[in-house]
C-alpha cells in the first residue's frame, strides 16, 4: 500500500483529470451520430485513456530522473514532476514496471477495438503507442515535434480514436471537434516549459521556449489558444458542430488573462504561475462545455 501511495506521484493523478476532460469530447461526437451510450465500451475507453496518461506520466518521470533533469528543474504546482523518485530512489524499477503495465493496458483495450470495431482503428493506436514511450527521449528534442505531439495525443488521437471505438467510424465532426483539445493540449504544455528552461537544456531539450524564447513563445501561446476557439466556430459554421457547441466560447474571457499574463509574465515565473493555472482550467472546462454543447445539439436536433 506504501509503494502504491508512493507511485501516485510518478502518476501524477491531479493531472489525469485531463483525460475524461479530453474523452468526453469523442463520447459527444459519437452520440451525436449514434444517439446511443454503449456504457460497456465508453468504461474501457476511458480506462485505456487513463492508461495512456499515465503511462506517459509515468515514462516522463523515470527518464526525467535517470537524465538527472528532476534535480534541476524549479517546481511550480503545474511543472517540474513530482520529485517522487528524486526523494526515493528506490521505486525508479517499480515506476518503469508501473510504465509498462499501464502500456499494457492501454495496448490491449486498443487491441479488442480493433478486433470488434475495424483495422482502420489500428495505424492511429499504433501511432499513439509510439508517441507514450518516445515524447521524453526524442519528441521533446525536436520544438516543432515537442509542440504538436501533445495535442495530438491528447485531441486528435484521443478523441478521433474514442469516437471510432464507439461507433466503428471516423467522422470529420470528430475531427473538428479533436482540434479544440489539440490546440489546448499543446499550449498546456507549451506553457508549462516557461519554467523549466534552463533545466531543460541541460539535458538536450530543444523546445520553443528555448530556441525561440520565453516572450516569442508567448506570442505561440496566444496564436494556439485562438486556434482552439477558431475551430469551434469553423465547426458551427460547417455545420459539423450544433450551435450549441458555442458553449465552449464562454471560457475565452479567461483565456484573454491567461495571454495577458503569459505575454507581461513570460520571463517573470513567479508571477507566471496565476496564468499557468488559469491555463489549467481553460483546457478541463472548454472541452467539457463543448462535449456538453454537442449532446445537447443532438437532443434538441
């Protein structure tokens, strides 16, 4: 029970809420073709999500300590791991193992989709198991790579593999739709680099915040925010998305603080910190009004 609590942290479980927040996305666009709930299928969707996050949790943490990163980074309560392996040296075998059954999990829920669902799923699960085990040991020395690789974990993939193993099918409404986590994701992420560079570095990273700078990277930051909101809008106007998809509109007001902040605060990360938080919230609340947006559509349309 020890190593158990112990492993929470190399889990990162405050984070996984991201997942459902990600998923419900690809569950709404799936109702809105279908008009049914498979509650059987969406139980092993999401735990194969959650599988999947924290295995890149998990994976992030080990290398992180083995390359000494972890030692180096200044923690902030959205980045710099959670120190777990750091304080106890002695759980870096069980963290791998934790790694490779969660991958395991996450394969084979893959793998009974493709079996009852269709091969089309496959190239996009394989795609996504490549991305778990090498973002910390070869996408994040790329900057272009280290940016997209996690909205495309965490929207496309995600919800465009949520919605086919719930109804056989890809759809360009899913499509539309994986864009707004996508987007998001990315920008999570992005921001969250602001207080890591000098560590990152030292290990060989090479993200925007470190070959273009803080501030520039600010200017990304917003530029990737308004995409996720554009793609909203798109949706609607395409008529792939109900109107009611607009819902997710509403948390744009505290986007615009969160760019103010990362633009005046880039090189100030104390100060950053209030924005990275709201950053945080936008990504679990928009894709959750957007999901609620498109089930409410497909009642009243």
């Amino acid at each position: 029970m020890n190593t158990l609590k112990s492993l929470q942290g190399p889990m990162r479980v405050p984070f996984l809420i991201l997942t459902p927040a990600c998923v419900v996305v690809g569950f709404a666009t799936a109702y809105l073709q279908t008009h049914q709930f498979n509650w059987l299928y969406i139980l092993l969707v999401l735990i194969g999500a959650v599988a999947a996050h924290i295995t890149v949790n998990s994976f992030n943490e080990y290398f992180d300590f083995k390359s000494g990163l972890d030692a180096k980074t200044e923690k902030t309560p959205f980045s710099g791991g959670s120190g777990t392996l750091q304080a106890d040296p002695g759980l870096e075998k069980k963290a791998l193992i934790l790694c490779l059954t969660m991958l395991g999990i996450t394969a084979a829920i893959g793998l009974f989709f493709v079996l009852v669902q269709g091969w089309q799923l496959l190239p996009l699960g394989l795609l996504g198991l490549v991305i778990l085990v090498t973002y910390t040991i070869w996408w994040v020395k790329y900057p272009t790579l280290c940016l997209v690789a996690p909205g495309l974990g965490f929207g496309i993939l995600m919800v465009m593999g949520t919605h086919f193993a719930l109804t056989g099918t890809y759809s360009w409404t899913a499509f539309i739709a994986s864009l707004v986590p996508a987007f998001l994701v990315s920008d999570l992420l992005l921001l969250n680099q602001f207080p890591d560079v000098e560590a990152d570095r030292c290990v060989g990273r090479r993200h925007f915040p470190i070959t273009i700078g803080r501030k520039a990277s600010s200017i990304l930051y917003a530029a990737f925010l308004i995409m996720a909101y554009l793609a909203v809008i798109v949706g609607v106007t395409l008529q792939l998305l109900p109107w009611f998809s607009l819902l997710a509109l509403l948390t744009v007001f505290m986007a615009w603080k969160a760019i103010r902040g990362a633009r005046m605060n880039a090189e100030n990360i104390p100060a950053l910190i209030p924005s990275m938080g709201a950053n945080v919230m936008i990504n679990l609340i928009t894709p959750a009004l957007l999901a609620a947006g498109v089930i409410i559509g497909a009642f009243v349309g």
